[in-house]
C-alpha cells in the first residue's frame, strides 16, 4: 500500500498542483491543511507517513511550528518554501526536516525528494543507520562501493549509505568537509553508481576560476564573443552533457556569478556568451569545506542556490573522526607507491602505528597519503620504522583548546615555513599538503597567513 501524504500548504495553486502530481503517483493524499490547526486535526485523526510542509501559512502559527509538534510525533516531513529570509530559514533548519523543497515545483523533484525522504526514515526508524557494534565490520563487497574510497569506520560505512541514496536518483548533491576528506572521490563514487556512469564526468575547481572567465569557461561561448575569443569554446556544462558535473570549492564563487548556476539548475539549460540558449541534461554535485549557513549569515552565498543545492547533502568525515582506518588506509597507500618508493616496504610498525594514531592529521586524508608516500622514501623495509620531522615536530604542537582553523593555520604555516614558503612544484607545500596550488593560495588568503619579513 502507497505510503499516505498530507499536504499543508494555504495556497490554492501551488497545493493542488502537488495533490495531482501525488494523486498520478499512487499516493494516498488526504484533504489538503491550509493552517496549522487543520494539519493537526489531520494528523490526530489518521496514520500519516509525511507531510509535506510549507512554512508560512494562514493564521498565527506557521509552518516551523507544526514541524516541532510533528518532530515529537516522529512524522518525517519536507519544508514546501520559496522563502529567502535567512532568519527564517535559519529557524526551519533547527527543526531538521527532510529537505527544502523551492517554489515552483517541478513534478520530477518532489517525486524524488519524496522517495529520498521515505526511504531516509524507513532506516532511521528499523534502526539502520544507528551505530552498529563495533565488532560487526562490514566488508568492501557488502558496502558495493569501488575501492577508490578506503575506510570501514561507523563514519564510513554511513557516508557509503549516503552514497547508495544518492547514486539512485539525478538530483542535486552537496559533499560537504573539511579539505583533504575526498569530496572529488565521493562526487566520483556517485557518478559511477548511477545510470550516468557511461556518460562524462567533468571536475571544475571554482576556487581556480578566473572571475572574467566564470561564464566562457562554465557555459562556453562562440567565436567572436568577446576580444580574444577567436574559435568556438564548449563549456564545461555542456561537455558534461547526459553526466555529471562535479563543482568544487563552490563556496568561493562570487555572489554575483552564483545567479548563473540557477538556470541550469531550475531550467536545465545553458546560454553560451554571444550564444542561444541549449537545453541541458545535466546531473550537478558540488562541494565546499566552507561553512556555507556563515556565508549565507555574511551574505556571501545566496539563499535560493543553497536551496537548490542542498537537496541531499552529504559529509565527508575528518581523519580524526575515523582513525580505526588509518592502519587499513596506510597499507593501501603503501602498496599504492610501492613500485614507485623502489623498495619491499608493507606495512608500519607499532611504534609508528602509535604515531599515526595520536595525531590530529589537520590535512586529513590528502596530508596523510603524501606522509605515507615520504616516509617510505626514507625507509627500506619490510617496515616503516622512521618517519619524517615534519609529523613529530607538530604532533606535539596542535593544542586541543586551539579552534580547527587555528589549528590549519598553524600547520600551514609550519609547511611553508619547512619549504621555504613555495606553494608550488614538487617539494612545495602544496606537494606535502597534498592538495593543488589554487586551492592553497586560497587558503592561505583565506587564513589570512602572509610572509614574515626578514629582518
């Protein structure tokens, strides 16, 4: 029997275009709330699997105050707004619904927000993504997911859920984490799990975008468009066409470039510079390791973006928070570079497992990799026995009261200063961090880190 979906929403319009696209999909829809009181009535007076939820409404009461009464209920529900008030939008995240979904709709994405939301609270409820016991480690082959992504962490096997979801529907995903997690591995894992899977795969790091090349560069652009455009370029979202498109770093676009983003996103469709408008079939997963609910605080993304972006997001864990992978993710690593190290090194002592263990990894997975990879040109095995400075001499420094980006401020700082603040090119600190030049000098910007003078 097809789950039974109430909707709550005072506008006339807008209520009866999603009760005839429920009603066409098999769901049982009782008569339509248009306040807060007639939503209760509804839900005191049947079994109701979701409700789907707009946030201003007719009365005194609004939407966010019949979310927390359904939250006592453990009724899953999804917030129906074309709101753009941050305060606002700040009081409905509190009440953790299951997605936003904006005005207006379109048939596919409420179908699809629907069966996420469903199939969300079916394993919340049996008890799926509760921590499992510790001792019932799940395997690569039961997880499905390709070995690119290493780790079977409680944190892991979780994300992996996340991107089984995700990889069953198109719709929009936001990997969101701290630098160095595998965002790019993630974004990859889904592409690869889906029906796009034969299609294209296109990264783009936003953070290397020049400003004056956003739009030629995104949305391609024809010859003689502009001073220097002196043969036809395709853009990246149209060479991403019937794939994916992996936008990352999409925190450091411009506020006034992220307008641009919605029209592929609500119309699916591209205008190249100087060109006509094409229709666009394209799958968008973006990622940022900024806070992207403080730049919305500092007016620095735009609300109706992150709406449409954050339809499902997902996190990727720190090192710190999954450190029982570190001794399965150092034997990958060194088996990755053993042809290229030159010697029959397999795996880490003790007392460097112990090492491992007890540091923080502020460079996560990215610092951790480019660590193993150094430390094996110093060692001849079988073992890992000796590593390099760089590890002892800050394992000690990271203070647990310092913040998280005081703590990444200092081990840049101490990479720079140990390559004599080059950022690029082998050996610079971009190269031992593990990370590309751009999205360094971005940091490093970002921090506020500079140069000390000589004296």
């Amino acid at each position: 029997m097809k789950p039974k979906i109430l909707i709550v929403e005072d506008q006339f319009i807008e209520a009866h275009s999603l009760e005839r696209t429920l009603l066409k999909s098999g769901y049982i829809v009782p008569p339509v709330a248009r306040s807060v009181q007639e939503g209760l009535r509804s839900i005191a007076d049947q079994h109701i699997d979701l409700v789907l939820l707009d946030i201003i409404l007719k009365g005194d009461q609004t939407g966010i105050d019949l979310a927390r009464e359904l939250n006592k209920r453990n009724i899953p529900f999804i917030y129906l707004s074309a709101n753009s008030n941050r305060k606002t939008f700040e009081e409905a995240k509190v009440t953790e619904p299951y997605g936003f979904l904006v005005k207006p709709f379109r048939e596919k994405d409420v179908l699809v927000m629907i069966d996420i939301a469903l199939y969300r609270d079916k394993q919340k409820k049996s008890g799926i993504l509760k921590e499992p016991s510790p001792k019932k480690a799940l395997t690569k082959a039961e997880d499905e997911i390709p070995n690119s992504i290493i780790g079977n962490s409680w944190a892991m096997r979780e994300m992996y859920e996340q991107i089984r979801i995700a990889a069953r529907s198109n719709i929009a995903v936001l990997i969101l984490g701290e630098s160095g997690t595998g965002k790019e591995l993630v974004a990859k894992e889904i592409h690869a799990l889906s029906a796009r899977n034969n299609s294209p795969f296109v990264v783009v790091n936003c953070s290397a975008l020049p400003a004056n090349l956003i739009e030629p560069e995104l949305f391609g652009h024809e010859k003689g468009a502009f001073t220097g455009a002196l043969t036809k370029r395709i853009g990246k979202f149209e060479q991403a066409n019937d794939g994916t498109i992996f936008l990352d770093e999409i925190g450091e676009l411009p506020a006034d470039d992220q307008i641009k983003f919605l029209r592929v996103l609500q119309e699916k469709e591209i205008e190249p510079v100087g060109g006509k408008t094409k229709k666009i079939n394209v799958r968008v997963i973006a990622a940022t390791n900024r806070n992207l609910e403080q730049e919305l605080a500092n007016g620095k993304f735009r609300l109706d973006l992150y709406y449409r972006l954050n339809v499902f997001p997902i996190k990727t864990p720190p090192l710190r928070e999954r450190k029982e992978d570190i001794p399965m993710l150092a034997r990958h690593f060194i088996s990755k570079y053993a042809e290229e190290a030159g010697n029959a090194i397999t795996d880490v002592s003790e007392h460097v497992l112990s090492e491992l263990l007890n540091y923080e990894w502020p460079g996560n997975i990215r610092e951790f990799e480019n660590f193993i990879f150094r430390s094996m040109l110093i060692n001849d095995g079988p073992l890992i026995t000796k590593i390099p400075p760089l590890l002892k001499a800050s394992a000690t420094t990271g203070r647990p009261d310092k913040t998280r980006i005081e703590n990444e401020r200092t081990h840049i700082q101490r990479v720079l200063l140990e390559c004599g603040w080059r950022v690029s090119g082998k050996g610079g600190a971009a190269d031992i961090l593990g990370m590309n030049a751009s999205t360094l000098n971005s940091r490093i910007r970002k921090l506020g880190i500079s140069r000390p003078h000589k004296l």
